[in-house]
C-alpha cells in the first residue's frame, strides 16, 4: 500500500511535534484539531391550511448559530480547545476514567484499547480524541466514515499507522458494511485480511499491522452493528453540560481570546448554549464583536444580553427556528397534534431536518411532546411564546402509548 495521499486522513499543514514517551526513539506529530463539517414529522394535519406568516424562508441548518453541528466559521474555535484532559471541562467521569486508562497503558507501553465515544454533537468527542493522542505522546490521524469508500481505502490508513497510533473516525456509524468487514480482523487481530486479484487467481494476504488504537464517535450508536460496537474496549458516553461546567468553558475562551469577561456576562451566554461547549464558543466569538464595537472593556450581562437578542437567541437558548416551529403548531394546529410530514411542508424543511435538528432540543427541554397521532406542544412551550393554551383532551391523543413512528 502506498502513502495515502491525504483525502481520507484529515492532518493540519503544520502538525505539532509532541514529545516521545515512554521509547526515547519515537516523536509523534498530532495535528491540530481539524474543523469538519455537518436532521423530517407524519400524518396529515387537521385540515387547515397554514397560516402565510408559517411559510418562513428556508431554515437552512448551516445558518443557525445554535447548531451543534460544525460550520464553517468554527474554523476559529480550535484556539478555545482544551490540549489536555486536565484543561477539559465537564465530563468528569469520564475524564477521570480516560485518564486512568491512558496512565495504565502508557505505563506498560501498550496500546490504548480502542475507544468509541457516543454522544450529540459539540459535546467533544474529537477534541478528547486529540487529547487522548496528546497524553499517549503517539501519533494521530483522522477521517470519517463516509469518507472511507471501500476496503482498500482503510488498508491505506491503516498501513500507514505506526506502533500506538490513534486512529480516530468521525461518524463512524455510517462505514460500509464491505469497510466494516476489514475493520473488524484489524482491530481485534491487528491483521488484514485482502483478497488480491479476481477468479481462480484471487488469493487472500494477511498484513501485519502496528499495534494501533482506534477511537470512534457517533450520534447514533443504535446505528452501529453489534460486531462493531463490541471490538471497542472503552466505550464513553457524553453528556450535555450543566450552565455551571458552561461557564467554566466560555471564561476560559475568553482568556484565550483576550476579552474580559465578567461572571455574569459568562453565565448569560452559558444560559443560551444549550449545554453545548461548540456553542458556547460560538456565541462568544460573536458576542465579543458587540463587545469590540462597543468599546467596551469587558463582557457583561448587559452586553452578552444585547448581542444574543440581536442573534436572535432568547434567554432559553432558543432560536428563530425554534419559535417559528413552536408557532406553527400552536397557531395553526391549535398546539397539536400534528404531523411531521405536514410541519415539513409547512416550513419547506425535510423530514430528517426536523427530526434531527429542530425538535431534539425542544422534546429535551419539554416544549414538545412525540405522540402516535402527532407533535403536541406542551403548557410549557405555549408559556414560552406568550400565548394561552387551548384546552384539549389529552386522553384521546394517546399520549402514554408510546412514540410517532410515522
């Protein structure tokens, strides 16, 4: 296999050089964080049409600034990344049982046992990858898993790694099963298993491979066969972070970014991240733009509250998107039920979009309720928008026989 020439290993231009340990010959090189890129309702309505005002442009995911996926602005948030696991905020068990596993393994001069972190996005699972890298003092590599087409794409990866590696795969729910096939010997055998040629002259090799560690992340680990998800060692779960754990990493950015900030202009943008740190950092970098044309020495909650109305986020983290969701529900449908499919065509989205991208935080937050007739708006959400609740007889809507899966 030759050099892999790039397009699957995601590697900054100008890697790091980290120091050797444990053998005195070796020297990784760990790049930066690299920024990679990245959600529909059914049954028909009630029969009214929509109101126009429930006829919103486009929500277009990549355009909301409290999207967990990464954008393409979020190029600058690698500065704001912790390089340790000390740095790192939040997550304390599982920090404190990487750290051990990391410690062991250094120590004995092995491989780190392969690694899968589950979780939604912006929580930090390819920044802990890097730290993981960085603590082991080994070399890192990166890529996804549709980016690995086929089985010689992974060979090529994976003979390119040196003993103690980490190989890290981003959505690895989404590899090939023809991929998965040849992932499965490497990680437990570290061998591959290829078949050369074709017909009566096919012939099976067996490879050797370095030693390596393989770390995976998904936000679906239903997605996941069961071969894949048992070859992992050390399983991680993330969670969302609490506003405190959020105030920790948005006073630490702005030490990284050489803004003052006080304690409670840190607590207001912590409020509105939706636990998330990527948006936490997020909404810093652009509250610290209000704050610089402003003058101003440092942020405070006025300035932080100022800057997010102006971005549309309100003091529960909510967006634009958001409301008008929560809107055409309540006003169109009389707060449900109704259908994806018809909330889909009401707000020119996909299904997917919906399902994945708007209503996670909403249903996490209990604004929105799943029910087999439809999308219910809770009492909750009609106290948000301001409006009164209609009364209705929640008995007929099944409301505790279990989930819409429509």
């Amino acid at each position: 296999m030759g050099v892999h020439n790039g397009s699957l290993a995601s590697e900054h231009p100008h890697p790091r050089p980290l120091p050797a340990r444990g053998r005195g010959e070796q020297r990784a090189l760990l790049p930066h964080p690299p920024a990679l890129c990245a959600g529909t309702l059914s049954r028909k309505g009630r029969g009214q049409k929509p109101h126009p005002s429930c006829y919103p442009r486009a929500m277009t995911e990549p355009s909301r600034i409290v999207s967990p996926e990464r954008r393409v602005d979020d190029v600058g948030d690698t500065a704001l990344r912790p390089q340790s696991l000390s740095d790192f905020v939040g997550q304390q068990q599982a920090r404190a049982n990487l750290q051990i596993f990391i410690d062991a393994a250094r120590k004995r001069q092995e491989a780190l046992d392969h690694v899968l972190f589950v979780g939604p996005p912006g929580l930090g699972k390819t920044t802990l990858a890097q730290i993981v890298a960085r603590e082991l003092g080994v070399g890192f590599r990166a890529t996804s898993g549709p980016v690995i087409a086929k089985a010689g794409d992974l060979a090529a990866l994976l003979t390119n790694l040196e003993e103690r590696d980490v190989l890290f795969i981003d959505e690895i729910h989404r590899l090939s099963p023809a991929v998965e096939e040849v992932l499965y010997p490497a990680m437990e055998d570290f061998q591959l298993d290829l078949i050369i040629g074709e017909g009566p002259a096919a012939r099976s090799v067996k490879i050797d491979l370095a030693k390596f560690t393989l770390v995976g992340a998904t936000t679906r680990a239903g997605l996941l066969t069961n071969p894949l998800r048992d070859r992992f060692g050390i399983p991680v779960r993330l969670n969302f972070y609490t506003i405190e754990e959020l105030e920790g990493i948005v006073s630490r950015g702005a030490r990284v970014l050489g803004v003052g900030i006080t304690p409670d202009g840190a607590n207001e943008i912590a409020r509105r991240a939706r636990g998330t740190p990527r948006i936490a950092g997020r909404l810093l970098r652009r509250v610290r733009d209000f704050a610089s044309a402003a003058d101003a020495d440092a942020i405070d909650r006025k300035i932080a509250d100022h800057a997010l109305s102006a971005l549309e986020v309100d003091a529960a983290g909510l967006d634009a998107m958001d409301r008008r969701y929560l809107s055409a529900i309540a006003l169109n449908y009389g707060g449900g039920p109704v259908g994806v499919e018809t909330m889909a065509a009401a707000l020119s989205e996909p299904r997917d979009a919906i399902e994945d991208i708007i209503e996670p935080f909403l249903i996490q937050c209990g604004y929105l309720q799943r029910t087999p007739r439809g999308r219910l708006l809770t009492s909750h959400a009609f106290r948000h928008l301001g409006l009164a609740e209609p009364t209705r007889d929640t008995a007929q809507f099944g409301l505790f026989s279990g989930d819409e899966d429509e």
